[in-house]
C-alpha cells in the first residue's frame, strides 16, 4: 500500500517549548500558566501550570475529561487527601468530576505539571457558583495580560479554521 496523499500540509512542526514561554497569572494567587494548545471552537485547553506551596484553588466541576501529568513537586485534591500526586504521576479525571485542588502548605517546591482538558471548569467559591473557565475564557485572560503588561503575544497552537463557509 502507498503513502495516503498530504491533506494537512505542515511547513514545520507545531511545537512550544515551556523554557521559553513567558508565564501568565493563573485563576488563583499562587498559580502561573503556560498557554501550549487552545482549541476554544472544541473547547480543548493544554496548559503547563505551576502552584506554589499552600495554594488552594476554588472547587470547580469538570464538564469533560482531564489528564494531568506532574512533572514536580506535589500536590493533591482535597477531597482525596490520600492520593497525592508527585512528579511522575499521571491522573486522568472523568467529566462529571468535582473537586479541589491543593499544595500542601510545607511543600518543598511548587507542583508542576501539563493538563489537557476537554470542556470547562465551573468554578464555586463559598458553595456559589463563580465563573467559568474555558479555552475561550483563558485566551482572553492571557492576551488581556499581555497587552496589559506590554508583553508580545504569547506563542501557543491555536486552531485556526474556526466557523466559517467552506466557500461563498
């Protein structure tokens, strides 16, 4: 059998390396992110995030599936105090899932790790509903900073067919 034809031609590979990325401000005091993939028409979002010892984020429901991988330090959700999560761990998180993610405040170093996340985080804060976070909410948020901070536009992979006719 031959090759299959090209149907996505590609000049070069789509790649972003996280040492030269500039991190943002996350949701939370305490948390920085790094924007790899932002798919808002699909609602797909890949970030590399850190936290600090002792952060705490809000509850927050997942509307789809979460893979999270750490890559240092440790944390865990504090509905599941004995499932801590340390570097080399690999947690995957049904949609339908709630729950609160936390640092330990004595921890030796921040936690760090890559998320793919498919949909949204509703967040709750005080058993209120707060926001949402989104691929769309967190572009937003991150070209908001930039321009703010006179920073150039942050490199991530971003789908570009959007919603559009395929011909007038």
């Amino acid at each position: 059998m031959a090759l299959p034809n090209v149907f996505t031609h590609q000049d070069r590979l789509l790649t972003v390396n996280i040492n030269e990325s500039v991190e943002f401000p996350g949701s939370e005091s305490g948390s920085t992110i790094i924007p790899l993939f932002l798919d808002r028409e699909n609602g797909v979002w890949v970030l590399y995030g850190k936290f600090e010892p002792g952060t705490t984020l809000p509850p927050h429901f997942h509307t789809g599936t979460v893979h999270f991988f750490t890559t240092k330090g440790e944390w865990n959700y504090v509905e599941y105090p004995g499932d801590a999560q340390t570097a080399g761990s690999y947690l995957y998180e049904p949609g339908g899932s709630i729950h609160t993610f936390s640092v330990p405040a004595d921890a030796t170093e921040a936690a760090e790790g890559f998320m793919v996340v498919y949909g949204a985080n509703v967040i709750f804060k005080d058993g209120e509903y707060q926001s949402v976070r989104d691929a769309g909410a967190i572009e937003d948020g991150i070209l908001k900073t930039a321009e703010a901070l006179g920073l150039p536009r942050p490199r991530y992979i971003r789908p570009q067919a959007g919603a559009a006719f395929s011909r007038d």
